[in-house]
C-alpha cells in the first residue's frame, strides 16, 4: 500500500498526492486524472517538493484547456523549479491574507 502525503485541488478536482512505487521507467512523479491521483517517487524532499509542482502544473495547465502546453516537459520542469524557488526564498508571498489589515482578519 502506498504512502499518501495529502491532497490538493486542481480546478474542481482533488487529487491524492501517494508515494510513486518503483516502476520500471525513471520517473520522478506522475499525475492521473482518470483516478484523480498524483504519484511522487520518494527522495530528497526539495526534489519531492519540486516534482510535485511538476505534477500539479500539469493538472493546471490540463484543468484550463492548454493540453499542448502540459505535453511541454521543459516549460513545465521550467516552471515548477522557478515556483519552488520562489516559494522557498519568499515564505510570505504564498500568504493569501498577505494584503489584508488586521481589522480585515478579524472581520
């Protein structure tokens, strides 16, 4: 039985994010969105971390319709490294509540 690190929603879709076991390509992580699973081989966490934004910008782009841009391997590798990077170097900015006052949070 494989190992489920959570869920995330793409679109109107959750999807469980489950330890990738061995398979006979070398594959990092993969996203099924007939089973509405994503699968991340288990290794470094940052690595982990940056497959799993691999997986979910494949749904993404998939969810609005830009199939040929999620066949796109090198912009989606592209994008999920910057993402991760930007997350890791700016924690804040992924706050939603980053431009609300403190009256505004208490509202």
């Amino acid at each position: 039985m494989s190992s489920t690190y959570g869920e995330v929603k793409i679109g109107s879709v959750i999807y469980s994010i489950e330890e990738l076991i061995e398979t006979l390509e070398m594959t990092w992580g993969s996203i099924n969105q007939q089973n509405s699973t994503i699968h991340i081989k288990e290794r470094d966490p940052q690595q982990m971390y940056i497959t799993l934004w691999h997986e979910i910008l494949h749904g993404l782009l998939t969810a609005i319709g830009r199939t040929d841009e999620s066949m796109d391997e090198s912009l989606v590798e592209g994008l999920s490294n910057a993402i991760t990077a930007l997350i890791i170097d700016n924690p804040t900015i992924i706050d939603p509540y980053i431009f609300y006052s403190k009256e505004d949070e208490e509202k």
